[in-house]
C-alpha cells in the first residue's frame, strides 16, 4: 500500500487541526478515493467543506498532484506504487459584481 503525503491548505487545514498529513491507500486509488478518507478521517464537518452531497465535490475544492491540478478520477500513485505528491485545497468562490 503506498503512503501519500498530504498538505492540506486553507481552511481544510484548520478542519482538520494539521496542515499535513500522511495516507495509507489502495493501489489504484484516486483523488476522489483519497478526499473520501479525508473525510472519514476528520468528520463532518471537513466532509461538508469537501462534499456538496455524498459523493459530489464541491467545484471550488481543488486538488493538486505533482504541483499540477488534479481531476477526481486521477491516480494518487504511480505506476510501480510510487506516490504522488498531494495538495489538497479550496478555493474560495467569487461572486460576480455589478457595474
């Protein structure tokens, strides 16, 4: 099973009371494999800052692998089981003004 080393910024970070943490997942396992643990790592309050509903992701969470952004389904480790670097964050969303 390979260890993924997490950092987890913004507020997920002070959900979680630690801003890295550390992993152990499934070969084969994805972003959206990985929040999932999060979540049932730190409880529902984390998970509400991640999931809108169980199994959709909020579209400001972002997450990063290798410094370059992430989709859901992409794979935390690589071929030959070594992991990827993961950032996990949220982006704040932005409310359009008026002129």
């Amino acid at each position: 099973m390979p260890e993924i080393q997490l950092k987890l910024m913004g507020s997920l970070g002070r959900l979680a009371g630690e801003r890295e943490t550390r992993l152990l997942v499934d070969e084969g396992a994805t972003v959206r494999d990985l929040l999932t643990l999060l979540a049932e790592r730190y409880g529902p309050e984390f998970a509400g800052a991640i999931f809108r509903a169980p199994g959709e992701v909020h579209t400001y969470l972002r997450a990063f692998l290798d410094e370059r952004d992430a989709e859901l389904g992409d794979r935390v480790a690589r071929e030959g089981g070594a992991p990827a670097a993961v950032a996990v964050l949220i982006v704040p969303g932005f409310e359009g003004g008026s002129r």
